[in-house]
C-alpha cells in the first residue's frame, strides 16, 4: 500500500452544453475509447468489491461501479466529468488522453486528465477518502480499509495474482 496523494493534472478542455461539433466528436471518440479501454482501467476497490460482490456494469454509458450508502445498493454510474452543470470534459493531449477525476476536502469535484485509464468509485472519493486520490503506478487504486477506518493507496488486485 501507499500513502495518498495531491493532483494537478494537464491537457484538460471542456465546453459548453453548446459547444462546438468537434468536442462531440472528441467525446463520442472519448466515450468509444472508453468502453475499449474499461477492462484495463483500474478502479478496482477491495471494498467496494466486498459490498457489490456479483455485480458488474456492462453499459457503455454507465461503465462505473459504485455504492449508494443511504439505499444500501450497488449501482452502475456514469463518469461524473462527462458532463458537469452543463459543461462537458474531454483530454485532447496524446500523452494524458485519459479522463479522471477526484474530490477535494469539500467534496469538490475537480475533472482532470490522465497517462493512465480509471474508474474509481465515487463513494469511496467523494464520501470516504475527499481530498485523497492515489498517483502512484505501483498503487493507483484509492480504497478504503474498513478495519482501520482510513483511506490507502493500494494495487490493482489482478497484479497480485500469479499466473
């Protein structure tokens, strides 16, 4: 496991609801991208494969698997930067083409671009772990350790599978 970290990520754009043709395309592209790329996205929180056990979002438009703690349910989310208030994210850059986002003490969100596909849980960045996002290649999944009762930085669990 690894300690938490602080994140500014380049190459982001966003545009309004009523932008121009180009960004859609870019996020019709993004969106495509997207569905290819979600088998190797991390995301994958021990915790949150403890409470949804059995459960998996096959849609495309809804490609993020959470927990919703006031109804005690597992649910499929879509990403919260494709379309905040209106405005509409997307990465452009070749070297951070991949969206992510993270909320901040406050519970902020804040959408930013990454090297690296992800697909993290909102109830575990935005309930649990505000503030605390994990950047590090070894440990890029952002969980929760329920005995301890404190977020942590930990590997993605396929890499810790031999064979």
């Amino acid at each position: 496991d690894s300690p938490l970290a602080q994140d500014a990520r380049p190459g982001l754009t966003h545009t309004t609801r009523f932008g121009e043709a180009s960004v859609m395309a870019a996020l019709k592209v993004f969106g495509l991208a997207a569905v290819v790329l979600a088998q190797q996205a991390t995301g994958n929180s021990l915790y949150l494969a403890k409470l949804c056990r059995g459960h998996v979002c096959s849609e495309p438009a809804f490609p993020i698997l959470d927990y919703v703690e006031a109804e005690d349910k597992c649910i499929c989310r879509a990403h919260p930067c494709w379309e905040v208030d209106g405005v509409k994210h997307a990465c452009k850059s070749l070297d951070f083409p991949f969206l992510k986002f993270t909320y901040d003490s406050s519970r902020k969100l804040s959408c930013g671009c990454s090297s690296k596909p992800s697909y993290d849980s909102l109830h575990i960045s935005m309930d649990l772990c505000p503030g605390n996002h994990c950047d590090e290649a070894e440990h890029p999944v952002l969980d929760w350790d329920e005995a301890a009762g404190q977020c942590l930085c930990r590997s993605h669990p396929c890499e810790e599978v031999e064979g």
